[in-house]
C-alpha cells in the first residue's frame, strides 16, 4: 500500500494499482481538468491542460522535494511517495494559457453548436480561463465534413485532443481515422476511400470534448439542458450495455454509453444506440382488443383495462389447459409475475421460452468489447424463472409442436420484439387455441389471431432487471412513460394476481430473490455497476472461481470482457 499526496489529501493506492496524477486526484474529490486524456484509450499528453506540479516526499523525514517544471498528470505515475499540487498560481496560470491558445482560433459558435451544455471547452474557460478576451474577435465558419452515415466533422471547432483517433485504433481496431496536416493547419479527417462506418462509431462523439464531432441522429434535436437523463440497460443485444437514456417530455432523444467495467467498459455498438427509434413508432400498438362474435362479421372490439382484468381470468380459467410462452426481451420481475399467475389458475401450466433471435456471430474487439449475435437482454433470466417453475426450459419450436397437437386450451403469448418475430405459417398453428392472449408492442399474423390483444411496454418504459450473456443483473428504472392507453407489463401481471398498490419492482424483485435460489444476491440493494449471480455458484461450489479472471482486476483498470 503507498501514499500519494494531492494538495495536503493522502491517497492510498494498493500494490498493484496503477493510477495517475488525474485517477489520484479524483479519489479526493479534486478534478483535474483534461481534453486528450480518457481512461480507455492510450495516453498523448498533447493538451496540456492537466499540467500540475509535482514531487516526491521522503518516507523517513517527510521532507517534500518538488519538481522544478510543470508536469502532465495524466502521465505522471501516483506511486508511494508522489506529491502532487493542483491549485497553485503557476497551475492556474497554465490552464488560462492553453484556454485562451484554443480560443484564439475556436469559433464561438456556441448558440448553433450541439454540444453547447456539456462542452469541456465552454466549461473550463468559465472554471480557468483568463477573465476577458485579449485577442481580436473575429467572424468565423466552421467547415463541416462528412466522416460517414453516422458521423460529421465541425473541422473548425476540433481542438486536436485526438481521442476519436486512438479510439478506432485501440479500440475499433479499424483505423479510418487520421490527422493530416501538420502545425497549426492540422486536421481530422478520414483515409481516402474508407469512412467511418464501423459498428462502434457513434462513440467518437461521446469522446470528443467539444462540439467538433456532432452525431447526425442528434444534431440539432434538443437543447442538453432541456433532457433528462436515467441510467438503464440496452435491450439489443446480449451484451446488455449499461447507458442512459436522455429524453424530454416522455420522447427519447438519445442513448449514450453508461461506464462500467464488468459489461462495457465506456462504450456501446451502433445497433443499441440508434435502435431505439421503435419506441416511438407510429405503427405501435396502443389499445387492448378482444374478439367479439357479431352477426354481421367477427372482428375485434376495443375494450378498457378494467374489464380485461376482470374478464380475462374467467375466459382463460374455461379454456382448459394453460400455457405461456415468456420473451426473452421481458425482466425478470415480469417474468416471474406472469409465471406466477399462470401456475395460479393451472398449476400445471406449461411455461416456454419466447424465440431466442441470433443474428450472424458475435463481434469482438481488439480491447474486449462484443457486440452478440443474441439479440435480446434477458434470456438467462427468463430461463431462471422457467427453470424454477417447471424444472427444465421448454424451448419455442418444442412448444410449437405440442400446439401442433392441440394440447393447450389457453395460451398467453409475450413478445416485445423490435422486429418481425413470427410468419403466417407458425401463427396458424394457433388455430386450435380457444382463447390465444399475446401481448406485444407490434401487430403480427399471430396478433391478428388473437383473442385477446394485449399492448406491451418497450425497454425504456418499465422499470425491471435484465440477466446479460455474463450472468450480470442488472437494474433499469424507468425513463419516459408509455403511450396513453397501454399498461406496462409488469402493473397488468400485478394487477391480476390483485396485488396491493402500484406495481413496485424493488418489491417484486425481492419476492424473486426469497423464492428462487439464483437470484438470491438480488434481495439487497442492486448496485450500479450490477450484481454477478455466478457467484451464487460458487457458493454452492458449481463454478470454479478461477473461471471469473475480471473479477479480481484493479479497480482502476477496466477488466477484459471475455
């Protein structure tokens, strides 16, 4: 264990930590400003702006022995002994200098600049630049500069920290951007013949610290100040990115990357970060339907949420046996909820997963990022709650043959999927259902059969946990509300089973953990960063501990995703 002292706060830092100046400061709580440096990516030193002073402090006499220059923090190493100094005069004076070198050609373009509100540039100048411009104020015109369908170039405000080019080296690995030029006529710009078109792309526009890079599915959207941000979990992919959702006024503006080391370290694909657009849809299904019988033509008829709640029992109590087919694109306290209520008219009722969809292979990345061809957030936690239930995990073709033999009178169909999900052909293997309840957000062919259709939430609508490919669970509150007339899965399942109050997924969520072993961890409070439910299987001695490498990785230091 070392100390490392930072304006008169010792630091420890374990033995095998590797921190800097920057890391070392910001576990006192003093933020050390920077524009080139990011935890993720390889170190230049280029800005300047991290410049402190430093020393070292002997252990036998305590005596301080300062560096006569300036230093970067961000490559300053903080091991035993190192002494840093973060507000003096000298440090003060630095920082005003390099605001004021990057001002003199910046356009101020502030009123039409997307990052206006959370610009590094903007900010610092307020926190450490000079008090007043001393050079001639001047019109500028920012070049604009396509890089590819996701990203443009504002070549004029670029402050050549170069972080969205060591991005898709280190990172991406593909190399398509580059600086040309050299002196004060450098650029950003991309190799002949190759844009910026992988699939990670959008996240050089998180990187960059001011308004240069604009995301063309954002720009000129929404005012930052006017959004509200909630952390969640993208329902894309397996991967089950940690992000937030920025919204006003109910309606998504964006998703960004949510850091944490354990899933996706500071990034998210391209798919989970333009994907939301469906929550929005205009072909979104929003109000519940029954079939009715009429002289002049079945058909289905609107019907409120009160009288399918009083209605629904009865019609799948007479149907006979009962079944429910449970998506993977469902938390886990929905899942548990409607399993619940299944079992409680027909105890034998039979419980099936919802088609798995995979798309292609999974995607690794030179640092450890994966994008998985398992394109649904939750498909271990649905197997859990099955696997509680019924003891082993009917998979949807098996279940489709036993519909094939006219074994189920009721059936109770969730889906939620972004995209098509199911044909003409395995929708009219249904046609023996007597009463066929699917609750979606789409209309389908299995829909259009429906008895009983039911509206479904989307991902940013509900509050509930997600099980990733690495068996992390992790929470998602809420963000905006759904559309009016649809119910959010987890209040209908709450409601029927004629639980007290509003639906509560913290209290849900600890009924799943007292009753089924897997989710144990989960009856205390779910951490940000997510709790791994491998470690109940350790505990119970079924998982060699030596199978879990990130776990014992530095704090500091992001662990590698398998």
């Amino acid at each position: 264990m070392g100390i490392v002292l930072v304006d008169g706060k010792e630091v420890e830092v374990g033995d095998h930590e590797r921190l800097n100046g920057i890391q070392a400061a910001a576990r006192v709580g003093i933020d050390i400003p920077r524009y080139c440096w990011h935890p993720g990516l390889s170190v230049v030193a280029s800005c300047r702006m991290c410049l402190v002073e430093s020393g070292t402090r002997d252990a036998a006499t305590g005596k301080i022995t300062m560096v006569p220059k300036l230093v970067p923090a961000c490559q300053t190493p903080a091991k035993d002994g190192t002494v840093f100094v973060t507000d003096s005069e000298n440090v003060r004076k630095s920082r005003a200098m390099v605001e004021e070198d990057l001002l003199i050609d910046h356009p101020i373009d502030c009123p039409i600049c997307d990052k206006a509100g959370e610009c590094l540039l903007q900010d610092y100048h307020f926190t450490h630049g000079q008090k007043q411009r001393r050079a001639d104020v001047k019109p500028f015109t920012s070049r604009r500069r396509e890089m590819g369908d996701t990203v443009t170039l504002f070549v004029d405000r670029c402050v050549m920290c170069t972080r969205c080019v060591r991005f898709t080296r280190e990172i991406t690995g593909s190399s398509e951007l580059l600086v040309i030029n050299r002196g004060s006529h450098e650029e950003i710009d991309v190799f002949p013949g190759y844009p910026l078109d992988n699939k990670l792309s959008g996240n050089v526009v998180d990187l960059c610290p001011v308004g240069a890079l604009g995301d063309k599915d954002f720009l000129y959207r929404q005012r930052v100040w006017f959004m509200k941000k909630h952390p969640g979990v993208c329902t894309l992919c397996s991967t089950g990115c940690s992000i937030y959702t920025e919204e006003n006024q109910d309606a998504v503006q964006r998703l960004k990357p949510r850091e944490n080391p354990h899933v996706n370290q500071w990034w998210m694909c391209d798919e989970g970060r333009y994907g939301w657009h469906f929550v929005h849809s205009q072909e979104r299904v929003i109000e519940p339907r029954r079939w009715v019988h009429d002289p002049r033509g079945d058909a289905h008829a609107a019907v409120d949420w009160r009288t399918l709640v009083a209605d629904l029992p009865g019609a799948l109590a007479k149907a006979g046996k009962l079944a429910a087919v449970l998506s993977p694109h469902l938390t886990v306290e929905e899942a548990y909820l409607l399993a619940k209520y299944i079992r409680s008219l027909d105890p034998q009722a039979v419980l099936a997963l919802g088609p798995v969809p995979v798309v292609g292979e999974d995607e690794k990345y030179p640092k450890g990022f994966t994008i998985h061809a398992e394109k649904c957030p939750n498909r271990r936690g649905v197997e859990a709650v099955i696997q509680h239930f019924s003891g082993t995990v009917l998979q949807w073709d098996d279940f489709l043959n036993r519909v094939d033999t006219g074994e189920f009178g009721g059936v109770w169909i969730t889906a939620g999927y972004p995209h098509e999900w199911i044909d003409d052909d395995d929708a009219k293997r249904f046609a023996g259902v007597k009463q066929l309840v699917v609750q979606d957000i789409f209309a389908s062919p299995l829909w259009d059969r429906a008895h009983w259709q039911v509206p479904a939430a989307t991902f940013p609508e509900r509050d509930g946990s997600y099980v990733n490919y690495q068996e992390r669970l992790q929470y998602a509150p809420r963000a905006i509300r759904p559309p009016s007339g649809v119910w959010v899965d987890s209040y209908l399942y709450w409601r029927l089973l004629e639980m007290p109050g509003l639906f509560n997924a913290r209290k849900a969520l600890s009924e799943v953990a007292a009753t089924i072993p897997y989710f144990s961890l989960a009856g205390n409070e779910i951490p940000e960063l997510g709790i791994d439910l491998k470690l109940n299987k350790i505990a119970d001695g079924k998982l060699d501990p030596a199978q879990l490498p990130n776990e014992g990785a530095p704090k500091d230091k992001a662990p590698t995703i398998a």
